[in-house]
C-alpha cells in the first residue's frame, strides 16, 4: 500500500477526481479515512520519513501559534480563510516539511538495570486492553534539517523507532529522560549523524 506521501501525490495532481473538490476539509477527511483504515486493518505501509504526525507541530510553529492541539487543518484554514486556497497551501507546507532531514544529536542506551520511575506513564491499546510500554532499548534525540527544537525518539526491543515528543531544546528532552528513568545528563553520547536517525 502507498505511503502518505505518495498517495498525497497522486492528490495534488488530481484533487477533484480523489476528493471531489480542492477543499483542505476534505482532504484532511481522506487523510484521517486513510490513517484509519491501516489501523483497523493492520496494513503495514513503508515509514514515511519525516513522520506526517509532526506535520501539526510544523505547522504550529510555522504560523507561530502557541501549541498545536488545533491540528494542521484548522490552523491553515484559521491563517488562509479559503478551502480552495487553503489546500494549495497545504501542499505547498508539505513540500518545506519533506525537505527536513533527521540527525540525531545525543542517544542513550538502556539496559536491563534501568527502571521507570513511575513520574511518566506511557502505554498502548491492544485490543482494547492498556498495557505498559515496553522499556525503550535506545532513546535518540533527533533534530531535523530547516526546523528549531528537537524530537525524542524511542526505539523498543524489537527495533520499533516512536516519537515520544517535541522539545525546544535538547537539555528539555534530557530532563524529560531523566524524571522518566533516572538517566543523568552525562551519560547521553553526543552524535551528528544524518544517517538513519529515525
């Protein structure tokens, strides 16, 4: 199954024949019908780099809004006022977002003697059933080309990379480490590595 971005793609090519009209509503409507569909149907899809979920913290910090709880489609519509106008611009936002590139900055790895401390709390869904996540083997600290801030990645036992949030600076993610199990500053190594960062 094609990724986000190739299937927006085909979309910004033909916007009337996948949404019936240029309107940024109903493309953010095809969007979530596409995320949905993947999760009840458990279709793996290759991992689109950089992850669409931070399109809404870009988005925010774009148009310089405070927090990004409004999502990308109400903030561009707030900024634009015209659905037609609004989707244009939104393809025009996704195409600055593609050209960031992840380098990780700092990573720690995590053994068998760390413990969570109880402070942060993360869990999942199976089933309906919340289950504790699984202690991270690696936690990377990520920054990407073109943005400020940073972005703090999770990487499970199995090799599974999550984001786990957006931080302005590094020292914030750090700290954020530091409550959840305990890692002192001096003990992340320091990276610039381009390469496979998330």
């Amino acid at each position: 199954m094609k990724n986000i971005y190739e299937l927006l793609e085909m979309i910004r090519q033909r916007p009337g024949m996948y949404l019936g009209r240029r309107s940024l509503t109903a493309l953010a409507g095809f969007i979530d019908g596409y995320f949905f569909a993947i999760a009840e149907n458990n279709i793996l899809v290759e991992e689109e780099i950089p992850p669409f979920e931070q399109f809404h913290d870009w988005v925010a910090r774009y148009y310089k809004w405070y927090e990004s709880t409004t999502g990308w489609k109400n903030i561009i519509l707030k900024e634009v006022g015209d659905e037609a106008k609004a989707c244009d611009v939104f393809f025009e936002h996704l195409e600055l977002f593609k050209q960031r590139s992840p380098v990780i900055k700092h990573r720690v790895f995590l053994n068998s003697k760390h413990k969570r401390t109880g402070t942060i709390l993360r869990y999942s869904y199976i089933d309906g059933i919340r289950t504790e996540l699984p202690l991270p083997q690696e936690i990377r600290i990520v920054h990407y080309t073109t943005d400020l801030g940073f972005y703090r990645f999770d990487v499970s036992p199995s090799g599974e990379v999550s984001e786990r949030g957006y931080f302005e600076t590094e020292k914030l993610a750090m700290e954020e480490v530091y409550k959840e199990f305990q890692i002192s500053l001096d003990k992340w190594e320091a990276l610039d590595n381009q390469a496979d960062a998330t």
